[in-house]
C-alpha cells in the first residue's frame, strides 16, 4: 500500500474503533505511562492491532493508543513511544504521530526523560522544551513530501509553542512547581553519550539530552500541530557526576518524579483552548 493510503486505513480502524475524535495528544516517555491510568472513559488500542504501525519494544514503554477525557479534554495519548535505537525507520516512528494528527489533535503534549547536561539541573528537574537539535543525523520527512499532510520545507523557528509554553509556565506557577526551560538534543542512542560527547552538547548550546521526541516534533510541525514539550530530567549527563548511567534509574526516577509531569500536563489540557 502507498504511505498514505496505509496512514488512512490505520485512521479510519482507530476512528471505528474509538469512534470520537480527540482534542489533543499526548506522548508518555520513559516511566511516565502512568497518565494513561488517570484518563476517564479510556478506551486502548494496541499499536500490533493497527496497520502499518509498529510496536514498541523499548522498556517502560505499554504500545497502545489511549484515548478518553484528561483535563475536560478529549486526549489521545500514545503509552509508550517508538525510538530510532529499536531499529524503527523515521517514518515508522513518526507514523503514531501523524495517525494522531488525522484523528483531529490540534495540540501535541510530548513528554522524555532526558539527562541533564546543564550544571545547575539536578534529578527530578523538570524541563520545558523551548527548542531542540536534532543531532540524530536523519529527519522524518526525508523522502516524497506528503503534500496532503504539510509542505516540503516547513518552518522550525517556533517548533515549540510559545503560547502553550506561557501556559505550562502559568500552570507550574500556580502549583509551585519550579519549571526549567531549556534546550533538548536529540541523540540516536542507545549507548548513552560519553564525557566528552557531553561537553561538546553543552558548548551547543544543549541543556538537556535524550532519544526521542525530536522526529515526532518535526512530524507534528510539519502537519501545524501546536507542540508542549516536557522533559524529565531522570539522571545528569554521563560525567557530570562521578557515576555509571543505567536505563533502570531512568525509568525508577520516571516513576518517582512522573507525577509531578502528569498534574501539570493534566492541568496544561484544562487551560487549553482547543
Ligand atoms: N542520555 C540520553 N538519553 C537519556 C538520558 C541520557 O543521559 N537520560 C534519559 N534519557
């Protein structure tokens, strides 16, 4: 089947089997699936029940589509993501996303844990995304253009919405919970990055770095989904600290700290204007 023709048939079964068309998306990272247990009415779909979609096999990561109500909203929200590192093409990780975005979603919440390459980020930080670097040396949108979804060159220079930006500020505000902003490097993984590789990220200008969300923010922009970006910083970068890295802390800081992120993407969705 043709790529678009294969998106459409997964829509139309996700439309037939759901059938109520969400506000809004959400993508839970690493350990923080947990929002999915704190949607209303929720109905799942396994990603393997859907064609041309793969499933996930990174840890920490269910591989179903949740939808139901979350913050007075209608939230579709993808419990566990795809990632470059499990061998999965761009395309292939980005197809959840534009599913999404044919379903209706005007605004995509996306949530990682990341590791903390600034010096004045500690553990359980969390971090809005004000912009990314793609340093995973590919992009999704290489190949034909999708005309149908969006235009060959689409802008990056607001990949992060400023307005939904101002909201999660607000929010985080009102529930005096500290709020970084910072930039977020998309690497490949899965090895983690090496001392030096860390102190390069930083003289780039990163804050923050991890192995996901950045091609399913160039899906999203591509298709003028407004993108929320929340990273959790689970562990300082490789060097910062005189200690190994290992994916079990990641995952047990995710469900430590995973509810802070969860009040305030719920809370986020109230104050949305979708
Ligand atoms: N590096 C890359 N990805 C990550 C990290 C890290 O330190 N922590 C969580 N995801």
């Amino acid at each position: 089947m043709a790529r678009m023709e294969t998106l459409q048939a997964a829509a139309e079964e996700l439309r037939r089997r759901f059938g109520q068309s969400p506000q809004a998306g959400v993508v839970l990272g690493s350990g923080l699936g947990g929002l999915a247990d704190r949607v209303q009415e929720a109905q799942a779909v396994g990603y393997e029940e859907l064609p041309g979609m793969k499933p996930s096999t990174a840890p920490g990561h269910r591989g179903r589509f949740v939808l139901g109500k979350l913050g007075g909203k209608t939230v579709l929200l993808m419990q566990g993501r795809l990632h470059l590192y499990e061998g999965h093409t761009m395309e292939e990780i980005v197809f959840p996303v534009r599913l999404m975005g044919l379903l209706g979603i005007r605004a995509l919440v996306v949530t990682n844990a990341a590791g903390g390459v600034n010096l004045s980020y500690r553990v359980g930080d969390l971090m809005l995304m004000e912009d990314h670097i793609n340093l995973m040396g590919t992009n999704p949108l290489i190949g034909p253009n999708l005309d149908c979804l969006g235009e060959r060159f689409p802008d990056m220079s607001r990949a992060y919405s400023p307005a939904l930006r101002a909201l999660a500020k607000a929010q985080a505000d009102r529930m005096g919970l500290e709020l970084r902003e910072g930039v977020y490097a998309g690497l490949t993984g899965p090895s983690y990055e090496t001392p030096a590789e860390i102190r390069m990220l930083r003289i780039l200008g990163a804050d923050a770095v991890g192995m996901s969300t950045v091609p399913e923010v160039i899906a999203a922009r591509h298709m003028g989904i407004e993108v929320l970006g929340i990273s959790l910083i689970t562990n300082m970068a490789a060097g910062v600290l005189d200690q190994t890295l290992s994916g079990e802390e990641v995952i047990a800081v995710g469900r430590e700290r995973g509810s802070a992120l969860q009040a305030l993407v719920e809370g986020v969705l109230e104050e949305m204007e979708l």
